[in-house]
C-alpha cells in the first residue's frame, strides 16, 4: 500500500475466506485502512454501506452455504472516486447480469434494497463473469475536497 497522504492515490487490497464473520472483519479492516486517505465521513459511510451489501451479498447468494470460498476486495483511488473491484469464485449471477435497480414493491420487505443502495450510491456497476469467477466493479464518486492539496 502506498504512503497514506490525503489527496494521493492509492490502491488496498484485501483478501478474506467466505466464513463467518470474515465480511465484518473484512469490512473493518478496510474501512480502517482507508481512514488515513482523507475521505470525508459522507464518502466513507457511503463506501462502508455500498460494500457491506456487496459483500454481504457475495455470502449470502454467491457462496450460500460453502465455506470453501475466497473473496478479494480491490479498492484503488482515481482521481475524484474509488473503483472497487470483488472478485469471488462463487455462482454467478442470475442471468449473468445485474439486478435492476428498483425498490421491492412490497411495504415493509426483510430485503430487497441491497442491490438499490449499491447503484443509488455508486456512479457505475458493472458485473462480469470471468474464468468462473464473479468480477464486481463498484466506481463511486468521491466529495471533491478529498482530492484537493
């Protein structure tokens, strides 16, 4: 990892098994890592929520109940935004594309809003089946004071 100097860029990379627990640890460790970039606390909530579901989402249909899984979580800072790339060898998704980003329908639904607050909060995703592996690139803006010196 680079020098941590505000307004640099950088790049983090973190690789987890899929066990329990390991997208919580994952997450923290990430999060913490990205601390000292300068990111504002708008941006860093947003890009704590926007992988929290990512990956949540990799454990919970990727994988289910295989705990034999690998998870690498790529973040590299470009200019005004943060490109994070997920990487898993889990299934592939339905149809091999992206859900749509729309609301549940239903008035009080269990789930249903991971994928809407992944896109909502994001400039661009894009989903890529690679090799047999899932190739998820998340490109999220970033508050412009972040890169400024």
């Amino acid at each position: 990892m680079s020098s941590k100097t505000p307004g640099k860029h950088f790049e983090l990379r973190v690789l987890y098994p899929n066990r329990t627990f390991a997208v919580r640890e994952a997450l923290a460790t990430t999060m913490q890592a990205l601390e000292g970039y300068g990111l504002s606390p708008c941006d860093s909530v947003n890009v704590e929520l926007v992988l929290a579901e990512a990956l949540n989402n990799i454990a919970e249909h990727a994988y289910k109940d295989d705990t034999r899984g690998m998870v690498e979580l790529q973040i590299a800072h470009r200019d005004n935004s943060l490109v994070c790339v997920i990487i898993d060898d889990g299934a592939p998704m339905p149809n091999a594309t992206l859900p749509a980003c729309t609301l549940p329908e239903d008035d009080m639904p269990e789930g249903g809003f991971g994928w809407f607050v992944i896109q909502s909060l994001s400039q661009s995703v894009q989903y890529q089946r690679v090799n047999d592996r899932n190739h998820l690139v998340i490109e999220m803006a970033l508050d412009r004071s972040m890169t400024s010196s």
